[in-house]
C-alpha cells in the first residue's frame, strides 16, 4: 500500500505547488470562506493549508489519510508503465506518503477537535484530541524526505514558491467569494480579499494580478444558453505589455487552449491594437461540450464545436478591445 501511495505520490505530487493545490482544493470542496496558506522554504520544510469549511469527522480522520491500499505494482520499477492511472481521490494519501503529515479538524456536531497524524514508511496513524476551531488544518512537513531522488529535483526555494504563488492566484481568480492568505517563512505575501461590489472586484484583480492591470482592464460579459463568456482584457500600451496576465478557465477549471489566444489576435488585428495583450477570462458551456484531460498535471480541453466556440470568444473579445480602442481615442486627439 505504502508503495502504491508513492508511486501515486508521482503523479499528484510533482511539487510544493502540487500539494497546495491539492490541499486548497479540498479546502474549496469542503465549502470554505476562508482558507490560509503558509509556507517555509518554497514548501520543502513546510506546508499549512488551514480553512474554516466543514470539517472531517473524527472517525473519518484516519480514512481520509490512508485511503486506497493497493498492491497492484511490486516494485518501483513497474512506475513507469503505469503513467495512466487515475488518481482522483488519492492526494491526502499520496501526500502523506512523501512527507510527514497531519491533519487536524473539527466539524459543526463535534464538541472537540481532533488530529491524525501519520508518518512516511509507517502509515499507522494516530489520532488524538487537538485544539482547532471548525475547519481543516493540513500540515506537510519535510516533503520527500523518504524519496530522496524526487527531493533532488527541488528548485531553489524561491522558484518553489513561486509556483506555489501561482497556483493560488489561479485558484483565487477563479473563486473571488473567497478570502486566501499566503505567507512564506512567516511573512504575509499576499491577501485577497472576498469581493462582492464591483469596487471590491477590482481591487482583488489588482492583489492577483497587478494594480496597473486591473486599472488598464475593461470588463465583458456576453452569452447565450449555452455559452456564457466573462472576465476582464487589458491592452498593451506600447511600452508594457499585459502578456503575463492571460488566464483562461473552462466551467471553473484553468485550461491552458490555444483557441482562446488565437481569437484574440484576431480581436487584436481587426482594430488594428498592440498583441500585448492580458486577460482573465471565464467561459462556461454544458459539461458534456468539453473534454477536459483527465492528466492532473495537464490543463487540456478539446471543444465539440470548437469553431462556435472560437467565434463566440472572438466576439466578445472583439466587442472588449473595440471599447478599449475607442476610450484611447481622446487621449490621442487631446
Ligand atoms: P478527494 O478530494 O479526491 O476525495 P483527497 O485525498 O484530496 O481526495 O481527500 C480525501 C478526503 O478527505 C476527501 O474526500 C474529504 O472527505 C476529506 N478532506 C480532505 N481535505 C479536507 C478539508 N480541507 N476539509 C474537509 N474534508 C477534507
Ligand atoms: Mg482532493
């Protein structure tokens, strides 16, 4: 079993920011309105994700670390032939395998908290009462201490924590309703706010995404019943480009496509703008109109009707840089 979880561990854990976002997006499954993350050493020494959602039950505690035994490969050496393995449902497990974990929680009907702890080789686990208010705290220690090849192929620390930045400025901008904290050995780094108004929006944009974006960004909003397109876009100026700033997510999920890129060229070309362009983009469409790859590790989709797709995207983008050439206009002439 405890082979089986690393092997897993490969696929899930490729990294710190593998592990925050596995964590984090737990945290987001269990409801939470806020969720904290604190790191030591880019997540090499340590990583805390901390959140107020719905708890795990004390009986559940052990489950939820040591879940999925299985003995299907002998040996190491069968790793790479199993590259095609799903792996949903085992990121706690896969963790822990690779770090020294624990997890402490308390859920609304429990008077008091309680704490599982479980350790590389050894995948007994313990559990223990604890102090923590309702929510989940995971915390993972030392990660790859027991697979020192893996633990070799760490970058410097802050390239580690710079991964784990964007993988949480990803996360937030897709979840704005949410409060994240992230701070790096004991530092606050960054704090996004839960926004409701249009003023608070912004500013959470510009926390994520840098304030000369979201102050250069024009908002769009467009759709059908099938496809719905929303976000933000931000022309260059010539001088500096926005190009750093280009997220595209699909029914909630980060993608990486090449359709949404092209058809903003195409905006760009038909008024005549500067490709520097950056954008926040949300596009949502049935579920059964989308293949998303199934590879953790990848962000892929395939569309069915792709070429609908494209030109309703290029629409909307085309309606948004036309409004942000003709609010240029002015300080042209002036
Ligand atoms: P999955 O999320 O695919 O179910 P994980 O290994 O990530 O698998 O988590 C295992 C289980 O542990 C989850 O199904 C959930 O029941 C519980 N769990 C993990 N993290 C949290 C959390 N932050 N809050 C509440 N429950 C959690
Ligand atoms: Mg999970």
């Amino acid at each position: 079993a405890q082979l089986a979880n690393q092997i897993a561990a490969g696929e899930v854990v490729e990294r710190p920011a593998s592990v925050v976002k596995e964590l984090v997006e737990n945290c987001l499954d269990a409801g939470a309105s806020r969720v904290d993350v604190e790191i030591e050493r880019g997540g090499s020494k340590r990583i805390l994700v901390r959140d107020n959602g719905l708890g795990i039950a004390r009986e559940e505690l052990a489950l939820a670390l040591s879940r999925h035994a299985t003995s299907k490969v002998a040996s190491l050496e069968d790793l790479e032939s199993i590259l095609s393995f799903g792996f949903r449902g085992e990121a706690l497990a896969s963790i822990s395998s690779v770090s020294r974990l624990t997890l402490t929680s308390k859920t609304q009907e429990q008077p008091e908290a309680w704490q599982a702890y479980a350790e590389g080789q050894e995948m007994a686990v313990k559990v223990q009462p604890a102090a923590h208010p309702v929510g989940t705290t995971v915390l993972a220690e030392d990660l790859f201490f027991n697979t020192p090849a893996r633990r070799r192929f760490l970058r410097a620390d802050k390239t580690e924590f710079n991964h784990i930045d964007e993988q949480l400025r990803r996360i937030a901008l897709a979840k704005p309703a949410i409060h994240f904290t992230l701070s790096h050995n004991g530092k606050l780094v960054r704090q996004y706010r839960a926004a409701r108004t249009d003023k608070q929006h912004q500013q959470r944009l510009g926390a994520i995404c840098s304030h000369r974006f979201a102050e250069a960004a024009v908002t769009l909003s467009t759709g059908n019943e099938q496809l719905q397109l929303h976000g933000c876009l931000a022309i260059g100026d010539g001088h500096q480009g926005f190009s750093e700033v280009q997220y595209f997510y699909v029914n909630g999920r980060v993608v990486r496509d090449r359709l949404v890129n092209h058809a903003l060229r195409q905006a760009l070309e038909m008024h005549g703008q500067s490709s520097d362009a950056g954008y926040v983009l949300h596009l949502d469409l049935p579920p059964q109109e989308v293949d998303v790859n199934v590879h953790p590790a990848k962000h892929e989709v395939r569309f069915h009707q792709a070429r609908y797709v494209h030109d309703f995207i290029l629409q909307g983008l085309s309606d948004a840089v036309s409004q942000l050439a003709g609010s240029e206009m002015p300080d042209i002439d002036v």
